[in-house]
C-alpha cells in the first residue's frame, strides 16, 4: 500500500488485529504543558510486519 492510498477492509480488520493482540493505544506527552497525543504502540520482533505497517 502506497501513502495516500485508501486502506482495504481487509487490511483495517488485521492492522486492528495486530494492536489488540500486541499494541496498545494511549495518550502521552512529552513535556508537562503539552497538549496530549495519541500514541499507537506494537510490541514485535518480526520486521516484516513492522515494515508492512
């Protein structure tokens, strides 16, 4: 998949798969009078599927 290019429904149900099994998804700041962010992170070892996501 290329930026830019709309995410197939297949691709959002295993990228969804992928954070529920692995990720987590929190709000975070980097300095105390920051705005909080989300933050998407996924625990793997497997570069191939860090590369693909």
């Amino acid at each position: 998949m290329n930026r830019g290019e709309i995410m197939k429904d297949w691709e959002a149900a295993y990228l969804a798969g992928i954070i529920d099994g692995e990720g987590s998804i929190t709000l975070t700041r980097m300095h105390k009078k920051e705005f909080r962010r989300p933050c998407i992170t996924i625990s793997s070892s497997d570069k191939e599927l860090l590369v693909y996501i």
